[in-house]
C-alpha cells in the first residue's frame, strides 16, 4: 500500500522548494526598504505561507539568493537583541524576478489546463 502521507509530504516539500526562491524575490521586491528576516517571515505568512511556521528554512534560501548576486544586504546593531541582517532585491534580482514570473505565469496557466482537462 503507498504511503499516501509521505507521498503528499514530498510533493509539497519538492514544490516548496521550486518556489521559495521567487517569492522571496516578490516579496523583497515589493518592499519599500530593506527588510530583516522575520519581517521577511511574516509577510511569507500574510500572503499564504510557503514558508510558513519554517523561518530558519528562510535564512539559507536568503544567503544562495545573496550569493547569486540577485540581493544585496547589510547589517545593522538591534535595540533587542543581536545585530540584524537587512536584505534588499537588487537590479539583477529585479530582473530576475521578472523572468521568474513569467515562466511561473506560464508553468501555472499550463498545469491549470491540464488539471481542468481543457485543451
């Protein structure tokens, strides 16, 4: 008998992590200033949550994306606690997500045609 709970586990898990990246850029994105990772976490939550309830998972999607070259960051000292790390989208990560967002657009309108059985 298939697993059915570790089947969903996985699909979920593989989805996930081939969308991660493009949401952070959307959300850095539409951002009017640098934002730190839990500021970042809680809009991840408000608009859904691939993320959500997961923000250590957060910090190292951040740091490829910061490696890629597509965000830039910079620390600053907290009041409340340990410095923190602001990351901001810059204009390669900018165009990145345009590019991302297209093939999203059009990887999401194709799965919907086949899932609806239109042709």
């Amino acid at each position: 008998m298939a697993d059915i709970d570790g089947l969903q586990r996985k699909f979920e898990k593989e989805l996930s992590s081939g969308t991660v990246s493009l949401v952070l850029l959307a959300v850095l994105g539409r951002a009017s200033e640098p934002l730190y990772g839990y500021q970042i976490a809680k809009a991840l939550e408000a608009g859904g949550g691939v993320l959500a309830g997961k923000q250590s998972a957060l910090y190292p999607v951040l740091r490829n994306l910061e490696a890629a070259g597509l965000l830039d960051s910079h620390i600053e000292p907290s009041v409340a606690g340990p410095p923190r790390r602001y990351y901001r989208i810059n204009p390669d990560g900018r165009q990145v997500l345009a590019q991302w967002t297209a093939a999203w657009n059009t990887t999401r309108d194709s799965v919907q045609t086949l899932l609806q059985g239109e042709s």
